[in-house]
C-alpha cells in the first residue's frame, strides 16, 4: 500500500481550479500506544511524523522525565489520565481513552508497545481483537527467565501460576497480533523461536539522532576532560541506571583488576539509581581519584561524555535493546558488551569493532579493556567500524522500516 498526504491547501485548490485529486491515496494514519515518552523514542516519531506518508498520533500511559516529555512536543501526542492513583504499579493503571480510542477511532493501524501486562494494554488487544482491526505489537527480546520455571519448591508454586499466567497472555499477543515489530534481529529470533511465523515478524530496533554525535564543539569536550582531571588518561565509559540489572559491579571490579598498577586510565559512570551509594562505597579508597560518578547527564550534555571517553562499557546482565550501545558508536567508541544486551547482535561485531562477552564474566571484561591499553590504535580502527555500523539505525532509516511494516500490515 503506498501513501501520499492530501493537504489541505491541495483540497482548496481543488475546489477552485476544479482539479481531479479524488483517486489520489491518503496517508497511512497510526495510532501508537506506548509507556512513558523517552528522548531515544522521540527522535524515531519525530522522523516519522516529518513524512508526507504516515500521520503518526501517539498515547502515552505515563508522563515520564521532563526531558522525554520535552521532545514529544515534536510530533502528535498525549499522556493519558489514569482512572487509578499513580502509586499502583504500572500493570494496574487504566487508561480510558485508550480502551474508546481503540474502539471506535478509524485509523489504518494500532501499534502497541511498552508494558503488555498493564490492564490499558490488554483492553486494548481485546477491542481490537473483538473488532477485527489491523494491530501490531513493538516488543524488545523477552528476558530469557520469563519462559521458564523454577524447580519445585514453596516460592515457585507461589510463583508460578502467575508465570504461566503472563506467559500465556504473552503467547495470545504473539498469535492475535497482525504482525511483530521486533527491537533487534535478538528479538527476531527469540519470536521466531517461540513460534511466530517468519512473514509475520519485522525488524524495528531502537535508533538515536546520529546527527548530534558528529557537531559537538571541540570546547565542550574538553571541558568534560578538564572537569574530571582527565588529561593524559585512556578514559573507559558506562552510562546507564544504577541498578543491579545494568551490571555495574562487573564494570567496577574489572576496572579495579588492571588499574592498581597504573594511573592513566580513568572510569567515567552516567546514570543515578537506588545502587548508586552502594557502587560508590565499593571503590578502593586508592582508585577513587580514577573512577567519577557523574550521576544524571542532560541529554543536550551526552555527546560531549562519550566524545571525551575512549571506549564504551556496557556489562548488562540484560536489556531487550540498550540505546546507549547507539550513542557509544555514535560516537566512534568501541564497545565492550554482552551477549544479554539486543543492541549488540545488530551494532557490535566481535572483535572488529567491539568485545562481546557474557555477563558477570568480569576476567573477560577485564582482558577487553586491557587489549585497548595494550592496543592503543585499536581504539580509532574500532571506533570507525562503530560510526560505520550504526548508520544503518538512523532515526530515517527506522522511519522507513516503519512505513514498511505498516504497509504490510495494512495488507492483511
């Protein structure tokens, strides 16, 4: 199915100079349901709302950070009110409007994301179900845990009922759902691998605003340098929440293994979280001039980090995607990952332009960095092959990938 946008002004001209525009086709219109707005998302609907194709609405379940709601005001969107108080987990919050909009709104495609668990998320599959309308799901690759079931004991049979629960809902999503969005060729084949058909699953990974990776004054990051008495020093790099997933122990403590015998090299930690003290209270009293907690970082602000670091680290023990893999190549870094994290089976090649490891494998981050002491040229031949691999996942080129599916989906 193609689509072109009929403007208004066009309408207008029509109706005076008595031109024929009837036959031509509409743009595709979308409704998108999704969590929270977030920047790395943002970029991705502001790319698709600049087409003359596709008419994007979006409706979001939380308001989310000031940064995220800052850039969904370039596109068509609303944080919806919830029914219940906002202190009730994210599953139970109700949305109306989303459940009436799903009804009785005549759009081409409904597009769901975010939390499939949530009562808005399953209302909405079942109005959509029960009416017939084309739908698809955007998922990230499930946590491999979710599938599976502990041994017997008095935890897992209180646990499991809801396990089976979730992953019987999960498994009615997948089979109802006109087509699957996948965040990463990971996610890919985790569905293909739980039984959806092939034709039904299309790739739709996360992507980032390239673009601001490639301006940032040389004075900017030089401050950063400066700031954090970086000079002289080979600069290692984490961004991300302070939480056990994201793996910041492993990060630590590698960093710790090849530092006590050398000053030159420093450990640079974006992000807050609950762990943050804790993270900080382990550092070696002898290493605390090397390793900078930086904490919360303005998204304006990120380039000139990453541009001021050497290599990427990212131990995470799991993330369906990972965005900031997106920025460290974005940013011409090499990036030390893992296996558990999406974004490196699309983005990171092993041993050309990065590491990837399992998780908790700390010797094994621990070599990683050291092979870029030991070969300081790699880390440009490295970074280059980074900038290289991640062209591919502009926020255009998943505009494009978007309408694709879009019009698959429309087909049906």
């Amino acid at each position: 199915m193609s689509f072109v946008t009929v403007k208004d002004s066009e309408q207008k001209l029509s109706a005076v100079s008595g031109a024929d525009i009837s036959n031509r086709p509409r743009a595709a219109r979308v409704w998108l349901l999704t969590n929270a707005p977030s920047p790395y998302q943002s970029e991705l609907f502001s790319a698709i709302s600049q087409r003359d194709d596709v008419e994007l609405e979006v409706r979001f379940m939380l308001a989310g950070s000031p940064a995220g709601r800052a850039a969904s005001r370039h596109y068509r969107s609303i944080v919806m009110r919830s029914l219940f108080p906002r202190f009730l987990r994210e599953e139970l919050h109700f949305h109306p409007r989303a459940v009436w909009e799903s009804a009785f709104a005549s759009h081409d495609l409904f597009v769901l994301s975010g939390l499939y668990t949530s009562l808005t998320f399953l209302a909405c599959t079942f109005i959509l179900r029960l009416q017939g309308k084309p739908w698809v799901v955007w998922f990230e690759r499930p946590h491999p845990g979710r599938n599976k079931f502990a041994r017997w004991s008095l935890k897992s049979v209180i646990q499991n009922p809801m396990r089976i629960l979730f992953h019987g809902i999960h498994q009615g999503i997948l089979r109802s759902a006109s087509r699957v969005l996948c965040i990463g060729s990971a996610a890919l084949d985790a569905y293909k691998s739980m039984g959806v058909p092939t034709q039904r699953l299309d790739m739709l990974p996360y992507c980032c605003d390239l673009d601001r990776y490639r301006e940032v004054p040389a004075t900017e990051i030089e401050s950063v340098r400066e700031r954090h008495c970086l000079s002289g020093q080979t600069v290692f790099l984490f961004s991300g929440q302070m939480i056990d997933r994201k793996g910041v122990d492993t990060a630590l403590d590698a960093f710790a293994s090849i530092a006590n015998e050398r000053r030159d090299i420093a450990l640079i930690l974006l992000g807050n979280g609950p762990l943050r003290s804790q993270y900080e209270a382990s550092v070696p009293q002898s290493l605390r001039s090397q390793v900078h907690f930086v904490g919360h970082v303005p998204q304006s602000e990120l380039p000139a980090y990453f541009l001021a670091a050497d290599v990427f680290v990212f131990p995470s023990r799991h993330d369906g995607w990972g965005v900031v893999v997106n920025e460290a190549c974005a940013a011409r870094l090499p990036v030390i990952t893992t296996r558990q994290t999406g974004a490196a089976y699309d983005l990171v090649i092993d041993g050309q332009n990065g590491f990837i490891l399992d998780c908790d494998d700390m010797a094994g981050f621990a070599s990683a960095m050291q092979h870029f002491l030991d070969h300081p040229e790699d880390r440009a031949t490295f970074g280059k092959r980074s900038r290289e691999r991640v062209e591919l996942f502009s926020p255009s080129i998943g505009a494009e990938r978007f309408l694709a599916s879009v019009s698959k989906a429309t087909q049906l």
